[in-house]
C-alpha cells in the first residue's frame, strides 16, 4: 500500500476531557484526524501502526494528561496456538457460514445491532443510532473495509464484524452478536476465524484496538497469546 503522502502536513485535533469508559473515575482525552477519501488507506495503515484506532472516517488514539493504561495490541497470528478452550469454541461453531462483502450496511445487521446493544450496552450512547447512523458507521469508511457476516444453518445473520485490510494483517473495527447464542462465545469464535485468515493470508498480525490491563471488559483481549503491545520502545511481546 503506497501513497504520496507526508504525514507532516497532519493536522490532528484534542478532544475536550470526558469520564474514561474503562476506568471508574478518571478522565479521558484524544488526539484525532480525519481520514479523506484519497490517502485514507494509506493513512489508516500508517497511522494504526502508531497505536491508532479508526471510527468512521475518524482516527484516534488517547492522549490523557495523568493515565497511560490503554495500550495497543495486536496478535501475533503466525505463532498463535488456540488453547484448549479455544479449541472448543472452533468445535462448538462448526456449523456457522461465513461471508466476506463490501462495507454495505443492511437492515438485518442494524436489527441483529440493536438486540445487541440493548442486552449488552443498554444505556450507552450507540443504543441511539438509527439505521442511517449505522449507515454512516459502516459505509463512511475512507480505508479498505469489509464486513463479515456469520449465519447458521438456518442463514440466520447471528453475528457481523467491521475489519479494516491492512499491509501486515488486519484490523477489527467494530463486532456485534446475537446474545441469545452466548453459549457459543461468538466473540471470541469472531477472533479466532480471523487469526486464522490472516495465517491464510500469510500476514503477521490481527490488530485488536486498546488493551487496559486493570480493566475487566478489556481483560478477554490478552487471552490471544502470543500478542504484543505498543510502548516507548515500539511493539513488543506481552509477557504471560
């Protein structure tokens, strides 16, 4: 992926404090740009290399005054093993198809979204989109997006991810599950089938946004080994 670009010529914005979402009582702070249709690409590979994340056609990362708990990760797909409780999660999910499409919204992914939201994130700021806001989410994506639908036997969409392609693997943007199906750990099966496409694919890594260590909804991501997180020094392996 190339482009002439200079990211010198980056103008980046800070968000205004807000109440941090992963840790009780602290406040959050981002630094942000926008992501134009030409050099989006582009610019998302580079810059999700620098610890970035992508919303739309926004790219983020935390830039708090007093906290530097959220941190980078990524999956080292070539080496990773699924343990055994992994493997269970392969077995139980056999059954499921999976899809691979452009980044088109539908209306059966916003109503499989919306039972979502409302058992898991009932009162969150999301549980006010409507369908032309999923729109926006899905389609208003200046880098190379898809959307992975998995269906049962019955062809009924039981879970959707947004992936981002990358140079060196990719990057899960956005998943979201039937929770009737729990005993599945669609989650978690999501990620896996993902490792292995990047395995397929022959790329290194499956990039999976902002690992807090102290915090509990984060905790799943660090499961994956072997991963590696971004610090000072650059990505280096997380320790067991």
């Amino acid at each position: 992926m190339s482009h002439p670009f200079d990211p010198n010529r980056l103008q980046f914005y800070l968000t205004i404090p807000s109440p941090c979402p992963y840790l009780p009582g602290r406040m959050e702070r981002k630094i942000f740009t926008q992501l134009d249709p030409l050099s989006g690409p582009y610019l998302n590979n580079y810059l999700t290399h620098a610890g970035f994340r992508r919303s739309q056609n926004v790219i983020y990362r935390p830039a708090c005054e007093t906290c530097r708990e959220c941190r980078s990760l990524r999956v080292n797909a070539e080496q990773f093993l699924p343990n055994k409780s992994f493997r269970r999660t392969l077995k139980r999910n056999e059954d499921l198809s999976i899809s691979y499409a452009e980044a088109i919204a539908t209306q059966e992914q916003f109503d499989l979204l919306q039972t979502y939201l409302d058992s898991r994130h009932a009162g969150g700021g999301m549980n006010l989109m409507d369908f032309i806001r999923y729109e926006m989410m899905v389609e208003e994506c200046a880098s190379e997006t898809e959307i992975v639908e998995y269906r049962d036997a019955e062809n009924h969409l039981i879970a959707c991810m947004l992936v981002d392609r990358l140079d060196d693997g990719l990057s899960l943007v956005y998943s979201f599950f039937d929770p009737v199906e729990s005993q599945r750990s669609l989650g978690n099966y999501m990620i896996l089938t993902q490792i292995q496409r990047c395995r397929d694919k022959g790329q290194p890594y499956l990039y999976l946004g902002y690992w807090v260590p102290d915090s509990p909804k984060m905790h799943y991501k660090s499961r994956f080994k072997p991963c590696e997180v971004l610090g000072h020094a650059g990505w280096r392996p997380l320790p067991s």
